[in-house]
C-alpha cells in the first residue's frame, strides 16, 4: 500500500473537497491501484529528455509533405489593443449571488 | 428520404434547393426523431428550437428569395454539451453546471451558424469529458443506438449516438484521450479528432487545456470534411489556434491513395485486443494495399507508457482547470459558514466519482514532493511518445491501428474498476498525447453485429491525408468489410 488516507486526506484539503467519511477509504484503494501502475513510468530512463511543453514540433510536414514550419515554433500572438468588454452584466447574471459589480461570498475578513 | 437512408449534407442541400423540403420541415422532423428516440438513448440533454428555427427561417427565405446557400444550410447539427452556447444551458453533464447558461458563443459554434448549420440541442457526455462509457454523465448513462444494452463510448457518447441513431445529421465532439474516436468506432460511425490548435478551442469549457480537441461525427466521410472545412482555422480568441492555412479538404480527400505508404505499429496488435477487431482491422489494411498503399511495419516503442502519462497529465491539468469551480462565479453554490467551508462544500455536492477522483490525482501529482516523480516524468515520457510518432511520420504517411482494443461493452460492466476502463484507452490517448490528428472509421462488425473502428493517424496538420484515406476506405466499402 503506497497511499494512505492521510494522503487522501492532504490531497482532498488542496483540492477544496470535502469528502464524506465512505469515500475516504474508496478513493484511497482506487489511487493506490492507479498511481501503483502509474509506477512504470519510473522503468524508463528520462535524465536526457526534455520535456514536452509545446504542442507543435518545430517542423512539421502538412498534407503534401508541404513544410509548414512557419506555423510551428512561434506562439501567435495578437496585438496588445485595448478592446471594449461588455459581458459583465451577463456574467454576473450568472453568479449564484451578486451585487453588481461584485460577486458576493461569505465573509473573510473578521474586524 | 426512405426510413434507412440517413439525411446527409448534400441530401439536405439537394432537397432544399429542389423545394422538396425546408429547412424549418426538416428542423421539425428532426425534432419529432429526437422526442421519439430520446426517451431510450438519453443523448439529448437540452433542446433550443426557438434558436433551431429562427435559423432554419433564415435559410429558407435564403432559399426563397434564390440567393447563394452557404455549405450547411439547414442541416440538423448536434453538440456536445461542454461547447459553450449562448442562451442554452450548458452542464458539461455535471451537476455543478446544472443551471448554467453561457453567455456566448463557442468559435466552433458561430462559425457552424455563420455557415447554415442548425444547432437542434447539447448531447449528454461523461462529466466534464472524463470518462471511456457516457457512465460518468450526471444525467444518466446513454445508450448505443446500435445494441441499446451497451455503452456508446465516451466521453462523447451523446453526439456519437446522435448522428449513429439519426437524430442530427452530424454533432461536434470532444477529443482529450479518445472522447470523439471511441465512440465513433463504438456507435460505428467517422469520427474525427483534428491537430491541436486546427480548431478553436474558445468557448470549450476545459478539461485537459494541452490536449482538448474540438472534432465531428458524421455518416459518411464527405459530411466529415465538410464540417471540417469549416471549422477548421485560427481564431484570435484562441492563442494555441494554428494559422496554418486551412486545406480544400473535399477536393484532397478525393486523390488517389495509389503509393502511400500505410504505417502498421505492431505494438497496437499485441495482448488485450478482442481477435475480431484485429481480423476486421487485418481486412481494412489489406483493402487499403488492394487500392495500391504500401504496407510498412512500425515498431512505437513507448506505447505501453501512454496511458500512465496521459493520467498523469491529463488529471494535473484537470485538476488546474477544473479549480474555478467553487460557488463563487457560476454554476452550484452550496452555503457555508466560511469561504473556505462554501468551496468545500458546493465541490463535494457538485462533482460526481471520476471527477473528484481525477481531480485528486492530478493534484497529488502536482503536489510538492511528487511533481518531479510523475508530472515531470510524464512531460518527458511525452516527448518519448511524440518522438516515436515524429519518426514514423519520415517513413510513412499514415499509421493505421484499431481505435479501441474492444467492442462496446454492456451498461455497468466496467464502471466498478477504474484503472480497467482507463487501460481501454490504449490506441487512442498516444495521438492525443502527440498532438497529431486520427480519425475512426467504421471497418465492419462483430458476429454479434458490434460496430469495429479502424483508426488513421497522420503528421500535424494533416487532417487532408486522413480524410483522403478514409474517404478511398469508404468509396471501397470498407465500412462494411
């Protein structure tokens, strides 16, 4: 056994879940069982490779063999521009309790 | 239309334009479909009409006063309900979304409109697209259209069972480990997931931000590419959106396959595949090398190590994404004595199984002490794993393998263990983790009559070389092989 429900425990605190005494015990089997055959990823000697941050190789072939590298390494960003954002009344319309133009939670701060 | 012949894009088209029906008939026909059917299959989780219409109206005054239709004119569409729609709630099938309405459009969505297309409804989809079976859905499971006691594959079993069962000439679909392939492959219908960055992700409510793909369903290969060509292209509401320029997909796909050489990686035949998907998968290649394709052995040999990357990295993701959750801006809120007691509280009502068990994964792999073990480690076992697609891509110009190492199986029989219904992933999270395109295509059946899905990967960007094989597969009848 490599999880124990301390570990479940810390794990649900991070991850703001509060979980009800039953599922402790389910989760902590089922993590166990996953991150034990996560395990196999430590077969395999990684100390040369970089890892895998970008989506798009550096050159890529298109459908005809075509080079397409232009579109690979760059990120595409768009002008920095101010544009008018108008959807914050619609956004809020959404909030579970708001009081334009906040969103209204339980108190935080104690004074 | 006879009852066993699908509607198409180019039936609709016809039929519109021959005046043997409007887009607002069709819209109602396809309305009575979904009333029928939907009661047993569950596929639909919300309906927009009023939107359905006033669309279907625009295309037949379009019709009426002799202007040009755009491609989709009034065509029955269906999509997933993790894509965002402006006035019609959108769950993501979870409780926690239950009564959310977006307040926009996804990129994916307005351009389908833009184009003609008639947005009928949301299909249900495993909870926040994680899930191999449309089990995990909050709003009950769906069924496979074809055998009504088996999944329909997930996570987007909904719009797979749409399109498979008649009720949406063709659905959008979501794709983070297989979500629009296996469900392709299990309702017996294309399915394709495009390059990351091919299509916008803007308004895709995000499950895995590095690996999310926007893709459809359709009946047949020309309808594939058809929504293609249209939702394909940069968005500059979506920075990881290619400008790579968007390829005339219908004139590609009709190229001769003549010489191509076809990939076959031994390591996908190996132990776990059912003997029937692996004859019907021998037949597809072998039709392919009847239509003068050249068979090339691969050997991939970081396959065995996707599935532990892809919960690795698809879960760490997850559980960042899934962190704005908590009562604060949208969707659930539960009451709590403090703000810390109210996140606790609304995420432990709102999410369902898999989804806190995703989101414990992921944050365990992320937490201190163990990021270097398993995130880290994962990243660079997914370098190992687009490497071995990069080096097959300089000897081949496809890879073809099965899309799932089993047909579907009956409601219930997995969902008791999690790691099991995981391992089902095998073929289809190793493109996903590339970042490379795959489509499934139907490659005949079981003697139980289950659909089987060949798969076809090509390099980036080459959604053309996919759709230009499947579409000879197709014309050759190896959807029936």
């Amino acid at each position: 056994m490599k999880i124990s429900r301390e570990d479940v425990l810390r794990v649900a605190q991070l991850a703001h879940l509060d979980l009800a005494p039953e599922e402790v015990e389910t989760y902590r089997g089922q993590l166990d069982e996953i991150l034990g055959y996560i395990g196999k990823l430590q077969e395999l000697d990684v100390s040369s490779v970089e890892p895998m941050t970008q989506l798009r190789p550096r050159n890529t072939h298109g459908e005809s063999g075509a080079s397409v590298a232009a579109a690979g390494a760059e990120p595409e960003l768009r002008d920095d521009v101010v544009v008018p954002c108008t959807v914050a009344d619609a956004v809020l319309a959404e909030a579970p309790d708001a009081a334009k133009p906040f969103f209204r939670v339980p108190k935080v701060i104690e004074r | 239309m006879s009852a066993g012949t699908p509607w198409t894009i180019a039936t609709v088209r016809d039929a519109l334009l021959a005046k043997k029906t409007s887009a607002r008939e069709l819209a109602k026909d396809f309305y009575a479909r979904i009333e029928r059917r939907n009661p047993e299959l569950n596929a639909f989780l919300a309906l927009c009409p009023e939107r359905a219409y006033a669309q279907a109206d625009r295309v037949d005054a379009a019709v009426a006063q002799g202007q040009p239709l755009p491609p989709l004119a009034g065509v029955p569409v269906a999509t997933k309900d993790v894509i965002s729609t402006r006035g019609v709630r959108t769950t993501c099938g979870s409780k926690i979304l239950e009564n959310y309405t977006p307040p926009y459009d996804a990129t994916a969505i307005e351009r389908l409109e833009n184009a003609g297309a008639v947005i009928l409804g949301k299909t249900n989809c495993d909870e926040f697209a994680m899930g191999s079976s449309n089990e995990n859905s909050a709003y009950g499971p769906v069924r496979n259209p074809v055998a009504l006691d088996r999944v329909p594959g997930g996570s987007s079993g909904g719009s797979a069972a749409a399109v498979a069962a008649g009720l949406s000439v063709v659905s959008l679909g979501t794709d983070t480990g297989g979500s629009i392939r296996q469900p392709g492959a299990y309702c017996g219908i294309p399915a394709l997931m495009p390059t990351y960055g091919r299509v916008s992700r803007y308004g895709l409510i995000a499950f895995a931000s590095s690996l999310d793909r926007i893709g459809p369903f359709a009946t047949n290969i020309n309808d594939a590419a058809t929504v293609m060509s249209i939702i394909a292209g940069h968005d500059s509401n979506d920075s990881t959106s290619a400008s790579v320029s968007v390829p005339d997909y219908l004139a590609e796909m009709e190229k001769p396959v003549t010489g191509l050489r076809i990939g076959v990686p031994e390591d996908y035949f190996g132990a776990g595949l059912d003997p029937e998907v692996k004859a019907k998968v021998e037949a597809g290649i072998a039709l392919l090398e009847k239509l003068g394709c050249k068979r090339v052995p691969l050997k991939m040999p970081h396959t065995d190590y996707a599935i532990a990357t892809y919960y690795v990295v698809a879960t760490a993701e997850a559980s960042s994404n899934l962190a704005r959750y908590d009562g604060v801006r949208f969707g659930l809120r539960v009451q709590g004595n403090t703000l810390m007691d109210m996140y606790r509280k609304t995420r432990e009502r709102g999410f369902g199984p898999e989804v806190k068990r995703r989101i414990m994964l992921g944050t365990y792999a992320l937490s201190s002490g163990y990021y270097d073990a398993y995130y880290l480690r994962a990243q660079k076992v997914r370098s190992l794993i687009a490497r071995d697609f990069s080096s097959a891509f300089e000897k081949v110009d496809a890879i073809l393998t099965p899309t799932a190492p089993i047909p579907a199986f009956k409601l219930g029989e997995k969902t008791a263990d999690p790691l099991q219904m995981y391992l089902a992933d095998i073929y289809t999270v190793t493109g996903s983790l590339a970042g490379i395109p795959g489509i499934s295509v139907p490659c005949g059946k079981t003697a139980a009559g289950l659909p089987i899905g060949m798969q076809i990967f090509a390099s980036h960007f080459g959604e053309a070389r996919i759709l230009q094989l499947a579409r000879a597969f197709e014309k050759a009848g190896g959807f029936a092989i």
